[in-house]
C-alpha cells in the first residue's frame, strides 16, 4: 500500500475543494473497495478525503420523490420504510449485494462508483486497459464467466458489479454531483460510460466531482417490482446476470413497464429495446420472451460466457412472471 | 480394558472455547513477541525460467525497511532436496507465485509497500499449466500419496467389461480446488541467541523458536532441522491454537522456510510474516485437477463383473505429489475384475498437496456417479444395487472387515430422509423449482500412525495433566483428549489438564488421515494405564509416567474403514439453473464416537466442504500466464452459511474391537466423500440431466 495522507473533510464544498487541487487525491466512502484496491495496489492515492461523515446520510421525501444522501450506508437504505414500500426492487437490488457486513459500511455513492471485479483489473501482474491505458486486455482470451455481453469493445469486457446501480436505473434515478464549478445533476443512466477505447473512465465525472445525493422520482407501480439476481452461489458473489424490473399492468396489458438489467454490461444497462416491445402489448410469457430476445439481438458474447444470453432471457422472462402474476 | 466411565461418548464443550471466544487463545501470529519485524514476500510473476536481475533500491529506500532478501543473498539452507523448501536459493523458477525475495521492515505496511516496489527481470522459458488426458509424458509415479501402489489390475477387465450385460463408460472431471482455511498460514520466527559468527554461520548454541499454525509441530520441527541443519532439540515449534487447516498445514510449506530465512537477515529481531490469501492459493498447497474415467459393467441384476477406475491428475514441475484418487474402488465394490491407475503430468504449477480427504474425496465422485449411472442402466434403485455389491471381505486384501456397515447406513439414511419420495428423473416440478434426490456411499481408510507418545503427570489435589504434542485445528482433539484420559485414569473431565501444540511436548503424529483421536488417544491410554499400573490410585504429586502408541495387531488381520451413505434434497431453478441443496443427510459408520458434539460438527463440516465441492469450488488456471486468477474468496467460491440449509448428520452407535483401546476409527474426512456425487445424483434426479465436470454451475443447467 502506497503511504498516502488523510483528511476528514468537514462540508462537501472542502472535499471538493481538496480532491479536485490534487491530482493524486481520492475521495473515500465506506472504503469496501478502494481500500481493497489499495492493498492490491490497483489504486494508489496520494491523499484520502474522507467523506463518509459528512451530512449526506438522510434519506427525506421530496416532491418529486425521494432524495438519498450519498453517504446513506446500504443496510439503512434497504431497511428504509419508504424504499421498501415504494422501491421494493431497490431494497431487494441492495439486500441481494456484498454481504451484511460490507453492506454495514458501503454508502449509497460508493456503491454507484465501485468498480469491475474483473479478476484482471484487481491483479497488478496482468495487462488491463481499465488499469494501465494501453496494456492491453487480458480477459479477452481469459476467464470472461462474469463479462459483458453487452456494450463491450476490444479493449475492455468487464461489467459493473453494482446490483443497486441495476435497480436506480430502472427507477430513472438521477444523480447530483458536486464539482469544482458547482453543482449540477444528471441522469444515472448517463452517468456511467460503454468502455469503448477508454475504459480506465467508468463514469463522465470529472477529478474532484462529488456525488451528493440520488434523486428517485415518483413511480406508483414501482410498488410492483422486483429484483432478480442470478448467481453461482446464494450469497455474496456478483450477478452472472441481474434483472430489476417494474411492471403496470392494465388487465391482461403492459401499460407501463421498466426493465434494467446487470452483470452485462461495462454499465447497468437499461433494456430500453425490451421496454419498447413490452408497452401496450399482452403481459403474455411468450411477450416477456420476445421482449426480452429484442434486447438480446446486440450481445456478443464471449467463448466463456454464451450462457448469460439465454440466462438473461430466462431471468426476464422468470421476473416479469412473478410480477404479472403478483397482479393478478 | 478401559472402562469408559461417563466422559468418553459424552458431549463435553471444547475446553478451549472459552479462551477463543474471548480472544485469549494466542493464535501463531498474535504472539507478543519483542521487537518484531514484518516480512512480505516478493512473488514470481513468471510460471517458469529464471531471474536475471533484481533491483531493490526502491524497496530498500522506503522508510521502515530493514532488509531485501533475494536468492543473491539469503541464508545458505543445508538440505535443499525438497525443492518446495529451499527457498532462495536459486535462481530457478519453477511456478507463477515462488517467492523470489522478501522485504523485512519495522510494519507489515512498509514491507507490503516495499515488496511491490522491488524490480524483478526474469529471463522467461514456455510453460505449461494445462491439464488433459491426451498429452504427452504422462508418467506412473512409484507410489501415490499413502504409499499406495500407483496401479491394480486383478482378474481380466477387459473381458469382462466386454461380455458385461450392462455397462457404463464415462469420463468425469474435477477442477484444481484449494483448503484455504480461515486463519492464514502464518510463522513468528525467533533466533536466540539473535547474533551470529561473523562468517555468517550460526552459534554453537543457535536455538531457534518458530510460533505456527501447523496440523504438526513435531513434523515442523524435524522438517526446518533438517533444512537448517540444526540438531532437532535446539528447534521449537509451538502451535496450540490453529485456524483451520484441511490438510494445507499437514507438512510445512515454503512460507515456513522464509519466516526463518528472513529472521536470520536481521539479527535480533523476530520475525513475523503471515500470507495474504491471495499467496495462498500459489503457496499452501491445492487439490490437483482430475480426469477420471470410470468404466463399471454389470449383469443385468446389478452385480459387477468390472471396476476400471483410471486417473490423470498433475504434479509440480518442482515436486512430485500424486493424490490416490483411485485407491477407493479398489476396496468398495464386490466385482471379480477390478483395474485403477493414476497418471500424472508435470506441470508448472504450484506444489499440490493434502486437501481433506485426499483421494477418497474426488475419487468418490467419479466411482458414485458411475454406480448411479449403471443404477439407471440396470432399473434398480441406487441403494439396492449397492447392497447387491457389497463384499463379504476386502476385495483387495481377502481380509475380513472390521466392521462395514455401509448397507446400514444406506437403509437406515433411507428411512430418515424420506427416500421412498424419490420420484423419475425430471418428474418433480414445485413451484418453479425442479426437486430431486440422490444418495452416494462414503468411505474412508482407519489410518493409525506409530511415533505418538503422551506423558501423564499428578499436580496433586486431584488434578492431572497429560502432555502431548498433537494439534487440534479445530477438530476438537483438545477436549476429546482429555475424555480420554478422564477415563483412562478414572477421574473427572475437570481433574484432567491437556497440553498439546508444543514440539517440547512428547513427539506426536501429524493431525491428518483422519487419525489423530485414535493414534493419540491410544498413547494416552497407554500412559494413563502405565501410570496407574506404577502408582495406582494414590500417586505422590509430581508423579510422572509415559508410554508410545502400542501396535495394534488387528492393523494385519482386518480391512478397516469407516463407511457412510450420503444423502442429497436439491431444487433446481427451472428458469436460471441455479441449484440449492435443501437437505442434506449424512449416516455414519466410524467405531465409537468419543464426542458427540465436535463429531458432529466434523461430519457436517465435511458434508458443507462437499457441497461447496459440488456446486462451488473451481480454481481457474489462466494457461497464458500459469497462475489462478480467481484468487480470493470474493471469487473462489466456497459454500456461505445461505446455501448451507439443512445439514444433518448421525452415526451408528458402535465400537470396533478391533482398532484399539477406543473402538474408534476417525472422523475427519469422511464427511466429504460422497458427497458431492449425493448432490450430482440428486440434480440428476432433479433435472434428468447428468452433471459429470465439478462443479455444477447454472450455466450447465440453463435451458
């Protein structure tokens, strides 16, 4: 671990303020994976801004829907009243994530920027594009079981781990960033980057832009959602493939319908295509079906994981499913 | 005879879980030791070729740091036979992860961080870490791990494989798989005195203590004696609390050697290195990958002809290991005409070793699927045509069993589980989940080693204490020992003191092969016996007495193994193909249970190792840079507490004669045999699909 200064910022503005003055510098959250990182030595900051204890930890009710402080721990944000009887595919997306522990001390922004655990971007002796622009990808070629389908490009294949992320991007979540310039917001979809030939940048944020809050406008039918997470055992590993799904049903149609999917892609990945093939049609398995092989017409997946195709349309199917049948 | 009069069989509390849960048990790293220093090693980032050039300028410069040590430079060792353990001495590298230097500074954080900064060129040869059945150079090792011979062939197989009514021929497969237990292998090396001649050797009266975590400190302190060419008593290993150990600490590994090479960089100041658990996957030891191909023919009742049980599994390129991934079915089944085989290739991997059950616990899910296959082929139920095979004497030997009860078991697993549920492959739908189940037979050998002895001492007032130099790695040795020796001496559970994890203790066997209680235990009754026979009931205080395991003559007469059948309730997701073991159920036959409690949860412990054998566990070898890439439990997957439901174990209530004073036969391992192959049979039930690679992921049954 490279020996780095610390510094507990008092208000958002000083973190900002210190993080953007020093190139070296990283803002530090619960810490579950950049202090990995550090270990490994895949990250090696100079200066650590803590912003863990800052006055982001509220989630309040707003007019437009809810507002999630950035330093919301996950377990708080699961257990939430209001995001468990409005957002259940949030609480869920959050509960199926990490374990109890991490999630004791993972904040609601730490987890939107954690990173890929490609095996090869956390290892310093293999070539990675994400970790050292230009070295080449060593997951081409490699163990690919948990790497994009979607989206990817011939320098990078690795997906966001983050099964909240998922869940936010279906409920068209927006961000607010804090910046050296001042505040702005954009939409979360937008926040996250495809790899195309600069995959060592996961996100359009700039040096010293801080996450400040996750804004989730009002959806009424998101009461009727779900979260759906595949996986190679029943706790604590990463998504082969994650659904997170709402569904309005008019009768036997889909009136309205939103559907993100994970562990497919260099971001979460909002199955717009599928939404499209869904609104107004019957809420028929052989719909969610076609919906869901409509989305799938672009993956191009890799020698070890053809299997998430189908596992993915088979997770869409399952969970738009067990909503339409919830409703009836 | 002993009389077991109320402590043995007795579901006492470990003695020593007080002081774990309290954080008072001294684990090897925790040691308070004076001034010490911290070592991190510096790993090979090449599978083979050598180094040429090190520059540790960098690392020397970082503040803290005492020492770089390198090949160039390293203590010369005075026994460098076992390659796994001469550790620096060259510039050879033999496998991705060697160590190649270590940084020794005043925090593990400066070492860790100095570690990274030391430069390493390699001059780079061709690898190669990929195992399969039809390459070239594979080769019969003298003997296998046991020292076992490396083939059989009794009867004509061939023939009788080819005039069999029913058969079955099927390759199955099992991935490199690694023990990491929970407390990392972790050394404190201190020299005493901590200065040396100025020609670098060592003094006359050089003493050396090493605090470990080690499944035998007696096996340590004779391994780094002779690697440092020190007589044996001026070497210590003390280990009395170990985190779990599944075979990884049954012999030293080169970890062991470095903490020692490192504290003889810098005189007067111990040293303290603990691996990461990313270094363990390179450096403690892994279960090989195997290539098993199963061959059974049968009549059309079931009753074998043939048994071909043939292996091809690796080796370090460095160190000849060969798991006796067949030897089972030389023994199991009832067939006239039985062959096994292992092959080995040399590959430049890491060194394999023990990992629980070796043999028995990848060899058992090949021979088990088999038996369900040719189950199928015949129309029989898997439990009936066990017992239609089920010999009268060791097939192997001629001997007569000292007790096999594995219909017992298999009938009376049958009852307790509901196995008259069991319906048609594919035929169970619940919900959206497809259920089945399977069954799978578990054996494991009585392995009872000479070289134990243990010491009884009277305190006075009532209070014994017995001194051995066992291991307990969590097993429950500690409290099985000393109800043992209640009885043995006929006194309380309290009035008994047990010392052990002390190579200055009485010399004792390693704990592993499933023999620790017995090969102990039997020293213990032994001194507690000779104790009483020179002092009888009123010893004087400070009175003392000893004895050696005595041989056990039955060892020559009988074929001893304990037996099991394995149960398996799986739900398989029809959607998505995820699998989740509802139940599982496990019916033991070991000889006497000397505590219910610790027994119980080595049997269920196994089971767990198996399930996540089955469902979880793969190291992948990455054959373009030769090393594990998923090292890391974030990664390696090891079952967690939410895929373990529902696992239950119990035993018949028993003693074999014929296995010493303690009727016992060992409990260690065998939980894992079978069953992963339970849980294969299961999802086949479930599914109609036939898993035969390790482990069964979602993706294989995704429809």
């Amino acid at each position: 671990m490279t020996p780095f200064e610390y510094l507990r910022a008092e208000d958002p503005a000083e973190a900002v303020a210190a993080v953007a003055g020093r190139p070296g510098a990283a803002f530090l959250g619960g810490g579950t994976n950049l202090v990995d990182h550090m270990k490994l030595g895949v990250a090696g900051p100079d200066l650590l801004v803590d912003v863990s204890r800052l006055p982001l930890d509220r989630v309040e009710e707003t007019a437009d829907g809810l507002r999630i402080g950035a330093a919301v721990r996950n377990s708080d944000l699961a257990a939430h009243p209001l995001v468990r009887e409005r957002y259940p595919v949030l609480a869920r997306a959050l509960l199926s994530g990490a374990s109890g522990q991490l999630r004791n001390v993972a904040t609601t922004a730490g987890n939107l920027l954690q990173r890929t655990r490609c095996p090869y971007f956390q290892d310093v002796t293999t070539p990675c594009n994400k970790r050292v622009p230009g070295s080449g990808c060593s997951a081409i070629g490699g163990y690919t079981r948990y790497h994009a389908i979607l989206g990817a490009s011939e320098h990078c294949v690795a997906t966001h781990p983050s099964d909240m992320a998922v869940a936010m991007v279906a409920l068209d979540a927006v961000v607010v960033v804090l910046g050296p310039g001042g505040a702005r917001t954009l939409p979360l979809a937008e926040l996250y980057r495809l790899p195309g030939d600069a995959p060592e940048r996961d996100t359009v944020l700039e040096h010293g832009d801080l996450i400040t809050a996750v804004e989730l406008p009002h959806l009424p039918f998101a009461r009727r959602s779900a979260y759906r997470k595949v996986r190679d055992r029943a706790s604590f590993s990463f998504a082969l493939v994650s659904v997170a799904a709402a569904l309005d049903l008019d009768g036997g149609r889909v009136r309205d319908v939103r559907l993100a999917l994970g562990g497919v892609a260099h971001r979460p990945w909002r199955a717009a295509r599928a939404e499209e093939e869904l609104r107004g049609g019957p809420a028929t398995e052989d719909a969610f079906r076609r919906a869901a092989e409509a989305e799938l017409i672009a993956a191009r997946p890799l020698p070890g994981n053809a299997f998430k195709v189908a596992m993915t349309r088979n997770a869409v199917v399952a969970t738009l499913r067990a909503l339409a049948e919830e409703g009836r | 005879m002993t009389t077991w009069r109320g402590a043995v069989g007795v579901p006492a509390a470990r003695v020593e879980g007080p002081a774990k849960v309290s954080g008072r048990a001294g684990y090897a790293y925790d040691r308070p030791v004076a001034d010490p220093a911290y070592a991190f090693p510096v790993q090979a980032t090449i599978a083979r070729g050598r180094v040429v050039s090190i520059d540790s300028a960098a690392a020397a410069a970082v503040e803290g740091v005492l020492a770089v040590v390198t090949h160039r430079d390293a203590a010369r060792l005075a026994d460098t036979e076992d390659a796994e353990l001469a550790v620096l001495q060259s510039d050879a590298v033999g496998f991705r992860g060697q160590f190649v230097g270590v940084v020794i500074a005043e925090t593990p954080q400066a070492a860790r961080h100095a570690a990274g900064l030391v430069r390493v060129e390699y001059e780079q040869r061709p690898h190669d870490t990929e195992l399969r059945a039809d390459r070239p150079g594979l080769y019969a090792p003298e003997q296998v791990n046991g020292g076992f011979v490396t083939d059989t062939d009794e009867g004509d197989v061939d023939t009788a494989l080819e005039a069999a009514a029913v058969s079955v021929d099927r390759v199955y497969t099992t991935p490199m798989e690694f023990n990491n237990p929970m407390e990392p292998h972790s050394s404190v090396a201190v020299w005493d005195p901590g200065e040396w001649d100025a020609g670098g050797g060592f003094a006359e009266d050089a003493r050396l203590t090493l605090f470990d975590s080690t499944q035998g400190p007696h096996v340590v302190r004779s391994t780094l004696a002779r690697v440092f060419g020190l007589p044996p008593e001026r070497v210590r290993v003390i280990s009395p609390y170990v985190g779990g150990g599944f075979g990884s600490k049954g012999m030293p590994h080169a970890h062991n050697v470095l903490a020692v090479v490192a504290a003889r960089a810098v005189p007067g100041r111990p040293v303290k290195l603990a691996l990461t658990r990313q270094q363990m996957f390179a450096l403690a030891g892994h279960r090989t990958p195997t290539i098993q191909r199963v061959r059974l023919g049968a009549g059309e009742d079931g009753r074998l002809t043939a048994v071909a049980h043939e292996v091809v599994e690796h080796t370090s390129a460095i160190k000849e290991f060969a798991e006796q991934t067949a030897v089972g079915a030389r023994m199991m089944y009832a067939a006239p005409n039985r062959r096994t085989s292992h092959r080995l290739a040399v590959l430049d991997v890491p060194v394999p070793s023990w990992m629980r059950a070796p043999g028995e616990a990848p060899g058992f899910f090949a021979l088990e699927v088999a038996m369900d296959e040719l189950a199928q082929a015949c129309g029989l139920d898997p439990i009936e045509l066990r017992a239609r095979n089920d010999p009268e004497v060791d097939p192997e030997s001629g001997r007569p069993w000292s007790g096999r009860h594995l219909v017992r078991c298999l009938r009376e697993g049958a009852v307790r589980f509901g196995w008259a549920e069991r319906t048609a492959p594919g035929t169970r739908l619940v919900g959206r989940e497809l259920v089945g189940l399977g069954v799978a037979a578990s054996t494991y050998p009585y392995y009872r080693f000479p070289g134990s002895r243990a010491v009884v001492a009277y305190e006075g007032g009532g209070r014994y204490t017995v001194r051995i130099g066992a291991a307990d790695i969590g097993t429950g040795a500690w409290t099985a020992l000393t109800q043992i020796a209640a009885d043995a001496l006929g006194c309380p559970l309290r009035a008994v003191r047990v010392e052990i994890g002390d190579s200055d203790l009485p010399a004792a066997t390693v704990a592993g092969g499933s023999s620790g209680t017995t090969s102990w235990g039997s020293a213990v009754v032994a001194a507690c016996r000779a104790f009483r026979h020179v002092y009888g009931e009123q010893p004087p205080a400070g009175a003392e007495a000893g004895a050696d395991m005595p041989d056990d003559p039955d060892v020559e007469r009988f074929a001893m193994h304990s037996f099991g059948a394995q149960f398996a309730e799986v739900r398989v997701d029809a959607d998505t193909g995820e699998v989740r073991v509802s139940r599982m159920l496990g019916v033991f036959s070991v000889g006497r249970v000397v505590n219910p409690r610790t027994a119980r949860s080595q049997f269920i412990g196994g089971m767990t190792m198996g399930l996540s054998m089955a469902l979880h566990e793969r190291g992948v070898l990455d054959h373009r840079t030769g090393h594990v890439i998923n090292h890391d439990f974030a990664e390696y997957h090891i079952a967690t507490h939410a895929d373990v439901v529902d696992v239950d174990a119990v035993w018949l209530d028993e003693e074999d004669v014929h296995t010493g004073p303690l009727g016992a036969r060992g409990i260690g391992e065998i939980g894992i045999v079978g069953a992963p192959a339970a849980i294969a049979n299961a999802v086949h039930n479930a599914t109609g699909v036939r898993v035969r690679d390790l482990p069964i992921t979602p993706d294989v049954l995704l429809r």
